[in-house]
C-alpha cells in the first residue's frame, strides 16, 4: 500500500511522512525530492526558469513513476493533486490523507529556511505568507477534499491520531 500525504506548503507532509514511514517500517519518498534528483535542479530553480505550467507537467510525471513503487509513504508538493488528474491518481494508487493546517499556523511553524525552498512564498513576510496559504486553501481545498481522509491540525510530532487515520 502507499500512502500518500497531501496538504499545503508546510504543513508537515515531509517531517511527518518520514515519522510514519519509520513506524510503519517502510520507505519513505518525498516527491520534490525525486524530482530534484531526476532534474538535477532544485524545485525554486525549476520552478522560476520553466514557470508554474512547465514544472506542473514534469511533476505529473514523477507522480506517474510512482506507479512502480508497492508501498511506501509518499510526502507530494502541495500544488501535485490540484493539476491534471493527479488527485485521483493519488486515490488509484493508494490512500491519500490531506493534512489540514490552519494557515497562520504553518506561517508559525516556517522557519526563514522553509520559506526559500517554497517557490510560492519565497521572500514574503510573515503576513503575506498567511494571506497567500489562505488563497491557497481556498483553491486546493476541492482538490484536498477527494481525500480519503482528513487530518486536522496534525502537530508535526507523530501522534496516534495520523496512524489511526491510515488504519480506517
């Protein structure tokens, strides 16, 4: 089985993807990261030379490559189910759950650092961070909502409730 977490820039889907994949003793793959290496680019490089469409499609087709995989825990950028017909690739090839964070607080938790590796909140403040993932979540949130399962608030320690979201 993969499972796969989606949710906004910063919402955790990396820091608790590799917690739950280490409980669950499987591998753990950051899709950002596969595109990175793949590329040989960092994700705001490609992003600012291919612009937002270009970069959408190579990332559909790192999405497609998991295909292969059998089980694992897969962390997806935030934009991945809100183009083409990602999230219901997502849904065809595992369990996906939407980590559903409050805007302000994942402006709380980003650090300077984990807003330069985020194209789309690169060089905002703080309050333009929150008003940014606000919009965001107003656009994603159909997408998000095709979820199997919903997860409020997570806090970026693992905690039961993740795991027993998976194990519905």
């Amino acid at each position: 089985m993969i499972f796969f977490l989606i949710g906004l820039p910063g919402c955790g889907k990396s820091t608790l993807g590799k917690k739950f994949a280490h409980v669950l003793n499987l591998p753990f793959y950051d899709l950002d990261h596969l595109i990175e290496a793949g590329e040989g680019a960092r994700i705001t490089e490609l992003f600012g030379q291919l612009g937002e469409s270009k970069f959408r499609e190579i990332e559909q087709l790192y999405l497609e490559k998991t295909r292969t995989i059998e089980k694992a825990v897969i962390a997806t950028g935030g934009g991945t189910p809100c183009f083409f017909n990602n999230m219901e690739l997502i849904n065809s090839l595992g369990m996906s759950a939407f980590l559903d964070v409050p805007p302000k607080e994942i402006a709380l938790r980003l650090s300077e650092n984990g807003i330069s590796k985020r194209p789309i909140l690169k060089g905002k403040s703080r309050e333009e961070i929150c008003i940014t993932l606000e919009h965001l979540r107003h656009v994603r949130l159909p997408f998000y909502a095709k979820s199997h399962i919903t997860i409020v608030n997570p806090d970026i320690q693992f905690n039961e409730q993740l795991l027993a979201g998976f194990q519905k």
